[in-house]
C-alpha cells in the first residue's frame, strides 16, 4: 500500500487496481463536486431509467468490471 497515490484535488478519481492497492490513471480535470471526468461518468453511472429497463430485462448486466470509487 506504500505505492498508493491519491488523485490530485480537482482531478478524476477514476481508479484501477485491486486489494486496496489502487493506482488513479485519469488525469482530466473535473467540475467541484464531481468525482468522475465525462468519460469515466458515462462508465461508472447508470440513468434510472436504464436501470428500471434493465431490473424489467431479466437483470442488470454484470458484466462490468467492478472499480474502486
């Protein structure tokens, strides 16, 4: 865990890694407030009403990589 560096403030908190040893690649600037870049955003969240289609679909897909936020 001594190599673990934290995002800068300001920056995308997109990160990658496992078992707490974590590195933060994105270097995009965010808006205050906002943890992700537009990007990273588009990855990491799910509009509700995707998620009520999805829930109605049989599930939500699972097949996305799991990351730290």
């Amino acid at each position: 865990m001594d190599n673990m560096t934290l995002p800068r403030p300001g920056c995308c908190k997109w990160a990658e890694g496992d078992a707490g040893n974590y590195t933060f690649p994105c270097s995009n600037r965010v808006e205050p407030g906002v943890s992700y870049c537009d990007e990273h955003r588009s990855i990491v969240y799910i509009p509700p009403e995707e998620r009520r289609r999805n829930r109605s679909g049989g599930g939500m897909n699972t097949s996305f990589k799991r990351i730290a936020a």
